[in-house]
C-alpha cells in the first residue's frame, strides 16, 4: 500500500508540474493575423460617425473611462479614454487600456492598421492575443474606420496604466481556454446597415452595442455564455458598487418573463428616452438614451425577432450581505 501511495504521489507530482511548465510558456503567446485595410479618415463625418459609436453605441467608456471621473461619466460627460479601471474578477485584476492617441502610454504609436486588427481579430500590435472584453469583431468595414477616425481625433493624455494582474486560475484560463484570439465569427459587412430594419437591429444589438454580452449569462470565470441568448442573467456585480448585485433582465418577448412582451416599440424607445431610473444601474442609460430613433426601433424589431426564452431572473437589483 505504501509503494502504491508513493507511485500515485509522482504521478501526481509529475502532472502538477508539467502542468505549470505548460502553464509557464504560454503566458506570452504571439499570433499573426491579417490587418485590416484601414486609414484614419480627418472626414467630419466619419469622425462624427466613429463619436457617435464609441461614446454612444458602444460605449467605450463604460470600461476605458479615466476611473477618476466615473461620476461624469455616469452624468453623460465625453471623459477621457485614457484606461485604469479595473476589473477585480477571479482571473484577476484586469486593467483597461488607454485609448488616447499619447505616443507613450496610448495610442499614439500604434498603427492604424494595428488598432483595426486589435478590434476585428483581437491580436495586440505585439501580437499578444488580447482578452475576449471588446468583442466588436463584426464592426463593419466602414464603421471600423469610423471607430480608429475618431480615436485619432481625441486629445493625447499621459496616463501609464498598469498590467493584467493573473491569479494562478488567470494563468492557467489565459494558457489554455483563453489562449487564442477571438477574430469575427462570420465576413464582417463592408458598410453599416442603416434605417429602422430588422437587419439594422441585429448588426447593432450584436456587433456594436453587444445587447447579448450583458443579457446572457456567462461565465465569471472565461467569459463564456452559459445560459440562452438575451434571456436574462443573475449575479451581475461591478467594482463601482459592491454592496449590490443586479440581474440584467431577460430582454425576449418570452409573454411570462420576457420584458419585450410588456412592451410596445413606442415604449421601448420611450424607456431609452428616460435614462436611469434605478441609481447605480450598470445599464449604460446615459449613453443608450441618446441612440438615434430609428436605431433603438431597429434593436426592439430585431429582438422581436430572437426565439423567445422562459426565464424569471428576478428583481433587477439585490443587496449583498458582506461584499
């Protein structure tokens, strides 16, 4: 028994320590893909159209906002995407990037083309595969030069944001599930659709204002989507408000559960129209209330459209016992 004791202990032993070994040297894999073709444009209009997307649609700063002006952030300010939030989660501390065009701590060195690849096919100018938290892969080719156009245009600000900081449980996500970018699942389209249409919905609610990514539970732990599309989540918590747990409803047209059921189309851009209504709602209102008309129809047409799904997750917020 002992000798079968001792044998087991190697083998254990063994495994553990090929693990970290394979652990270890893929911490800093590269990859190649394609750069997309794409110039920043000094075009009014395409800076207004990029402006529009990231501090409208998008929005980019619900993440890349300086973390010190959260609250004008939250009032409707264009703050600076200078980056530094950070994402407290079991895989560690994840810190947002400087979007800015600084030379030394943003953008500013970066190529267009760069930025443009990071976006589509998630591949860092290094050629480090970038975590799967921007997924906005299916921009179209015109939108994906409105976002780089606008991006250029910003002010430059100084602000050096620190690295990822991996738990053991990062390392072992980041070498293995996480290990390979997430470029677009389907040819992105070579111009936006535009107008009140079922197809303008779908490309908005998937590819830029991402509906899904909040109203589908996922996975703490890899991001990965665990329960059906739009149907609702529980257990949403953001770093700005601990003490309080939301549950991103089931957008559907479920007729029990589901909050399009209750909902005509001129309601639903009504809603948008109000804002935020329950102080500390993670729901970005300040931004979705300013969405064109024809862009939130569009959405509620499109979410009509989703296969409806059974699912209450409850009161939209609850309060945490011991955060």
């Amino acid at each position: 028994m002992r000798k079968v004791l001792i044998i087991i202990g190697i083998i254990i032993l063994i495994i553990v320590a090929g693990g970290a070994v394979l652990v270890s040297t893929r911490q800093h894999l590269t990859f190649d893909a394609p750069y997309p073709e794409v110039t920043a444009s000094s075009d009014s209009t395409v800076i207004e159209r990029g402006h529009y997307i990231v501090r409208t649609l998008a929005p980019c700063a619900a993440c890349h906002a300086d973390p010190a002006q959260r609250q004008a952030y939250a009032s409707g300010a264009d703050v600076p995407l200078s980056g530094g939030f950070v994402f407290d989660i079991p895989p560690g501390k994840i810190y947002t990037r400087n979007l800015t065009p600084d030379a030394e701590t943003g953008l500013g060195s970066v190529t267009d083309r760069a930025i443009a690849r990071a976006l589509r096919y998630g591949v860092g100018h290094d050629g480090r595969a970038l975590l799967p938290f921007m997924e906005m892969q299916g921009l179209s080719d015109d939108d994906l030069t409105a976002v780089v156009s606008y991006l250029r245009s910003q002010a430059p600000v100084r602000n050096a944001v620190p690295p990822h900081q991996f738990t053991v449980l990062g390392k072992v996500v980041k070498a293995t599930v996480l290990a390979k970018p997430v470029g677009p699942a389907t040819t992105p389209l070579v111009r936006s659709p535009r107008g009140a249409s079922v197809e303008t919905g779908r490309y908005l609610a998937e590819s830029v204002s991402l509906c899904w990514a909040c109203h589908t539970q996922r996975s703490q732990v890899t991001g990965a989507l665990t329960g059906p599309r739009y149907g609702g989540t529980t257990g949403f918590t953001e770093s700005d408000d601990p003490g309080h747990s939301w549950s991103p409803p089931n957008i559907t047209s479920d007729p029990e559960t589901g909050r399009l059921s209750k909902m005509t189309e001129d309601q639903f851009v009504a809603r948008f129209r109000q804002g935020r209504l329950l102080p500390g709602s993670p729901m970005p209102w300040q931004a979705f209330a300013r969405m064109a008309e024809e862009d939130l129809r569009a959405i509620y047409r499109y979410l009509m459209t989703v296969p409806p799904v059974k699912n209450d997750v409850g009161p939209p917020m609850v309060k945490v016992e011991n955060p």
